[in-house]
C-alpha cells in the first residue's frame, strides 16, 4: 500500500480544495496584467481586489493558508507541499514567485491605466 492511500480522506479533501484555492489566485493574479492589456481596468481592481483578500488573510495569519492549520492534525509531514497538491519547490516559493508577479501586474495595469503604455 502506497503512502498516499494510506493518508486519511481529510487530509486528501484539504490538499485538493487548497489546490484549487491556489489555482483560483494563481488564475487572478495572472488576470490583473491580462485585463489592463484588454484595457478592462474594472475587472483590473475586481482580480487585485480578490488577491489583496487573500493577502489580508495570510497577514492575519502569520503568513499562512489557514488550511495548511486544518491539514495539520492530518499527518506529521510538514514538507512545504504537505498541504497541497504542488511541488515541493513551488509550495516552498510559492509567495516569493507569486508576490512579485502580483507586483509587477500592478505597474503594468497603472502604466497602462496612465496610458504610459500603448
């Protein structure tokens, strides 16, 4: 019997709703460069609305996905990726590579927004 099948069904549960979480502010943060391409600076504020969310969660949470605390009691692994269905590289990175992507949509909608951009 494999490792993962011996995991209790909580915690799987947890790993792919947190997946899916990720994925849907992943999804967002690439839709904030996207939308001000197609000069749609309404839903410019409506995705870095819903990201600005996320990241007022984690800073009240001492920089955590509350489901990483909910998969806790689940298993004694604490890898990076023990919570979700990511690589371990990018489960550890993930805010480093995510937080200045976010950044630099940000300018890139200003700039275009400003019209410094064509």
């Amino acid at each position: 019997m494999s490792t993962q099948s011996r995991r209790p069904v909580p915690l799987l549960a947890i790993k792919a709703l947190h997946t899916l979480v990720w994925a849907f502010f992943v999804g967002s943060i690439a839709a904030v460069p996207i939308s001000a391409r197609a000069e749609r600076f309404d839903w410019v504020l409506g995705f870095a609305g819903i990201v600005l969310v996320e990241v007022l969660v984690l800073a009240f949470n001492r920089m955590q996905c509350p489901l990483t605390a909910m998969a806790a009691p689940y298993t004694p692994d604490r890898h990076p990726n023990f919570d979700i269905y990511l690589p371990e590289w990018l489960a550890r990175y993930n805010k480093e590579i995510f937080g200045p992507l976010f950044g630099l949509g940000l300018l890139y909608a200003s700039a275009r927004w400003m019209g410094w951009l064509g």
